[in-house]
C-alpha cells in the first residue's frame, strides 16, 4: 500500500469528499486579509498518521507566527519558505478519530481525541498518532482543544525547565496568557507559591486569581522583577523584559525559564535575548534558558491526568465558529484575552 493512501476510511470520511476548511496561499500578519473559508478535498494520511474529525481548534501566539511566516526562521522550520506548506495555521485540536494509517495502535475510528496535528482549522485533520491521545472526560471538545500547546508547554517549563518543586517561590509573567493560564496551575499543582504577573482590569487579575495564584502583580503599576521579592524561578511569557532585570528578581541558585515574547523582529523575533541566557548561563549561579516545547502524547496523557484530577482547568475566554477563525486569531492579537481562545467545528 502507498504510505501517503489512508489505509482505513470509515464510510463517512470518504462519502464527505471535501470538507469546509480555512485556507491561507500567502504568509501575511492580518488574519482577515489572508485567511478564507473554503471548500477543500480532505487531507490524506499515511503510516503512522490519523484522520481526526475536528470538533474543535485553539489559537495561540504561535498561530500568528505560522499565519505570518515571522520571524523568517519559523519559515525554515518545516512551514513553507516562499508560502506556508499547510492550508491553515491551526495546529491544537479535539476531536474524533475518523480514520487510522497503517501502523497505528491504540487508536480506532470513534475515539475521543486531543492533541496536535495539521491545519486544523478545519472539518478534518491529518495528526500524527504520537502526538494524540485520548481526550480529557470532563472537558468539552472546545475547552480539550485548548490545551495541547499551551499546556504542553506550561507543563515542560515548570516541571522540566523550572523543576518546580513543593514549596519553591514562582513568578509566572503573562499569568493571564495562554501559557501563562496553565503554568500557575501547574505551578501550583506541583505545590509551589506562585505569583502571578498579568495586565491591568479586574478580569485579568480575577481569572488568575480563579487559577490559584497566591499573589497577583498588576506589571502596569508595579515592576514585578525590581527586585524587591526574589523568586526560585521565573516562568517568563509576555513583555521581553531584560536579562538583568528578570535575574535581579531570581534568588542566586534561582532558575529563569524564558518561554517567549512577542517583538517586531522579523529575523530573531526576540530569540536574541533566549541565545543570550543560554550562553550565559554556564558562568552564573543562576540556571537561564529556554526550551522548544515537544509535542508528545505522553506529557498529554500527564496534562489529562491533572485535568481529570481537578487539578488544571482550561481557562477559555471566548470561542468562535470556524468561519470566524480569522476574528479569533484578532481576538488575540487585540491583547483583551484572559486566557485562551477556542475555534469550533
Ligand atoms: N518555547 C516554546 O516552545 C513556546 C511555546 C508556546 C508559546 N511560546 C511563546 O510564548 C509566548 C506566550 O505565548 P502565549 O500563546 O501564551 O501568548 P499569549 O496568550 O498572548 O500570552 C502572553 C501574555 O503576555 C502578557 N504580556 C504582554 N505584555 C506584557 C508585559 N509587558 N509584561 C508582562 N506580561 C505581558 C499578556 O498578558 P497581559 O495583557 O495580562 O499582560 C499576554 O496574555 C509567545 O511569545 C509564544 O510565541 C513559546
């Protein structure tokens, strides 16, 4: 059998010969003037791959890079040089398994699903089966959706990168973020003391309060790293502060994690300040760096387990149907969201 045929389609995956999809032919920042809806054949599969019938995708910063083709590297990364090589930016999703590729276990047509796949702003997406795994049972497909970037990435910071552990003092900046929003509770699932850094308005600071933080800083009105209070680590998201400034806040043996922040650049787009850390870091006490999050059905299955537990609650602001998926990614961008956004099918 040809790799890229899908092995098993289930009768309604192949009676529906094309699907409602976003689509996007060229790189551009505005998600109005670049992304459609249109009508598209379904995507095929191959070994090792799964057609998921999508219930519901999510937006995150990563979304806009993706759209943008920015900064370049991001292009070079497997997304298309001259144009992106996916029809849609979308990536997290929650769904149900349509159809398996040769090579597949632990998945069959009808499973309850979440994770990562390709262009999932769609009524069906291609996955990897590594990167799926069962759906959590209390949450609804739009609020699964949610999690898979995000919350892979908040988990690998604070239990990987910050070895967050009972106890240690946490500061979360961009605590009202998509990152941000799992890692206090992450945070706080793994027992530590969070302060949480967000925007002004009551309804930032009362979601991340909802999320268990201990203490909310408005970075507005006060500079949550001057200093003042040392922290063991800093789980940093939003607002590329400096590398002295973020250090002068870390306890001498504390441990900064930089997860990202948005600038203009169009080459390093603030990977700058990530290398920075990485190169200083062997002649400090202090621990600096960055990480690319993996996207891996094990740490998933981690994520479902604390979501099943009580122990994380995606924090979904608004949601948007699919023919809306552009207002969504604007939604985002406007800088209003308290927590994430979720796109429905
Ligand atoms: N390393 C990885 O593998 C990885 C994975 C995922 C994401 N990322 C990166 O991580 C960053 C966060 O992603 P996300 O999806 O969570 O974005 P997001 O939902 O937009 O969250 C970022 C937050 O930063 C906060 N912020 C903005 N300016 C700030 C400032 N001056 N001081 C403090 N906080 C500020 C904003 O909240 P307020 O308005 O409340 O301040 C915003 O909610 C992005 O740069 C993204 O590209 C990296």
């Amino acid at each position: 059998m040809n790799a890229e045929q899908p092995s098993v389609l289930t009768a309604t995956a192949t009676a529906a010969k094309s699907m409602q999809s976003i689509v996007q032919e060229r790189y551009g920042s505005s998600p109005e003037r670049v992304l459609r809806l249109a009508s598209v054949p379904l995507p095929a599969i191959g070994r090792g791959e799964v057609l998921v019938r999508v219930r519901a995708a999510s937006v995150d910063r990563g979304t806009w890079h993706l759209m943008a083709g920015l900064p370049y590297p991001v292009r070079a990364a497997g997304f298309g040089l001259r144009r992106p090589k996916y029809a849609n930016p979308g990536r997290a999703l929650a769904g149900t398994v349509e159809a398996v590729g040769a090579d597949v276990a632990g998945l069959a047509p009808g499973d309850e699903v979440y994770g990562v796949g390709a262009a999932t702003f769609a009524e069906y997406a291609r996955s990897r089966a590594d990167k799926l795994t069962a759906k959590p049972a209390n949450l609804t497909f739009a609020e699964a959706a949610t999690v898979p970037i995000s919350g892979l990435t908040a988990l690998q910071a604070v239990r990987d990168h910050g070895q967050v552990r009972e106890g240690r003092r946490v500061l979360v900046i961009g605590a009202s973020g998509g990152v941000g929003s799992f890692a206090v509770q992450v945070a706080k699932a793994f027992g530590a003391e969070v302060t949480a850094v967000c925007g002004a308005g009551a309804a930032k600071a009362a979601l991340v309060r909802s999320l268990g933080a201990d203490e909310v800083v408005d970075h507005t009105a006060v500079d949550p790293t001057d200093g003042r209070v040392r922290y063991d680590v800093i789980l940093d998201t939003g607002g590329n502060r400096p590398l002295s400034r973020l250090r002068r806040a870390l306890t001498a043996t504390g441990r900064l994690v930089i997860v990202g922040g948005e600038t203009d650049g169009r080459w390093l787009g603030g990977t700058d300040r990530q290398i920075r850390a990485q190169l200083l870091s062997p002649f400090v006490g202090q621990r600096l760096g960055s990480f690319v999050a993996s996207e891996n059905a094990a740490d998933l299955t981690v994520l479902r387990e604390l979501v099943e537990a009580g122990r994380i609650l995606p924090a979904v602001d608004r949601t948007f149907p699919l023919a809306e998926t552009p207002a969504a990614i604007r939604h985002l961008l406007d800088g209003r969201t308290c927590g994430k956004v979720a796109v429905t099918v």
